[in-house]
C-alpha cells in the first residue's frame, strides 16, 4: 500500500495515543514517545508494526506519542492514521483490528 500523504490519527490526552504516519524507505521505523517506554515501549511498537503490515504497509515512518493507551485503542489509531495516510478513508478496513 503507497503512502501518499502524513496522516494523524489520535490525541494528546490520557489514555491515548497520537498516531502520525508518512512515507519511508526503510521499513517500518517507529519513533515513541512515551512515559511508560521502558516497560511497555517494545510492546507498543510490535502492535504498530504488526496493524501496518496486517494493513499493507512495509515501508514507513511512524512518530507515535503515548499517553498510557491500551493495545486495542493503539491498534485503532494506527489503523485510522494509515488509512488516512494511503487515502483510503472510504474503504474502512476493521479486519486488520482482530
């Protein structure tokens, strides 16, 4: 899936995460901000990567700022800022959430 253009998904709130996606060349590289990195910061990444590459993308940037958000809500604001980053808005595709 092609990237076109940066898309965000999320807030800065607690319990959230903001997503933000743009084109890369190298893989998946994520960059976390968060305060609970050191306990749970290779989790977060793993179900980042796993809901883009479930979702067709291999090749991206992601900078991802958590405020203590859960795996599901993780998942769904990677998710909405893919399909906002590839222009697929209209074509929701909920599956790669299971």
């Amino acid at each position: 899936m092609e990237i076109k253009t940066v898309g965000v998904a999320g807030t800065l709130e607690s319990s959230d995460i903001q997503v933000m996606i743009s084109a890369g060349q190298k893989g998946i590289e994520v960059d976390l901000d968060s305060e609970v990195a050191k306990s749970y910061g290779d989790q977060i990444k793993k179900v980042i990567t796993e809901t883009l590459n479930k979702f067709g993308i291999t090749n991206a940037k992601v900078k991802a700022t958590d405020k203590g958000a859960l795996d599901c809500v993780i998942a769904a604001r990677t998710l909405a800022a893919a399909q906002r980053a590839t222009e697929t808005t209209d074509k929701p595709r909920l599956e790669v959430l299971q």
